[in-house]
C-alpha cells in the first residue's frame, strides 16, 4: 500500500496524482559522454584525450545516476486530495509535506529548458 493511502481520512479522496519525469542527470550525462567522445574521434589535436576521458567518465558514472534517479521516482509520491497537498520523499528516510488545500495561497513553479522542451 502506498503511502498516501495511509494517511488518507475517511472522506477524503485523491483528485490528482503526479511523479517525477523519467529523464534526469544519467540520461543528460550519457548523452554529454557521447558527445564529447565523438568530438574527441572526429578531431585529432593533444586536447582529444581529455575530451576523451571527460566522455568516458560521463558514460561510466551513468549507471549509477540511473540506479539513484530511479530510486527516487520510485519513492516519491505527488498527490492532490480534496482536502489537502501530499508529498513523499524517500526510501529510507521519509520527508513528507501535508498542507491543507485552504492554506494554498500560490505555487511556484520551477521548470527548465529541457522540461519545457519535452512540455514536462
């Protein structure tokens, strides 16, 4: 059961659910790698070998940004009830936020240029 069931009161029901985008730093990171290993073949200049190693590095690190990226959107939960705003965080320390929909006076919202290119 998630956890927003859990602390659900007897009237009260989820209007809206939202989670984190699939595509975060592993998948930006992989495609730098990419890149500048692709420069670094396409020219062959003494600077080549770092953007070889830079390219390298990225690619190899991707793994493990991928594991941390999708333990995060596993474990986080977005939800608007009729009562209230609910979030999540954590897998093994749990942060959680729980404000009354009365008390919303305004949302900001922080999106950058790749969410806005993918409407995300």
């Amino acid at each position: 059961m998630r956890y927003i069931e859990t602390v659900l009161e007897t009237d009260e029901r989820v209007l809206a659910r939202g989670r984190l985008h699939w595509i975060g730093p592993a998948v930006c990171g992989f495609t730098l790698g990419c890149l500048l290993l692709l420069l670094a073949r396409a020219h062959e200049v003494i600077p080549v070998v770092f953007l070889g190693a830079i390219g390298s590095l990225a690619i190899l690190v991707t793994p493990i940004l991928l594991i941390q990226e999708w333990i995060k959107r596993r474990t986080t939960e977005i939800a608007v009830t009729s009562q209230r705003v609910i979030i999540k965080r954590g897998l093994f320390r749990r942060n959680t936020i729980e404000m009354n929909a009365g008390q919303i006076e305004s949302v900001q919202l922080n999106q950058s240029i790749l969410g806005r290119l993918l409407d995300k």
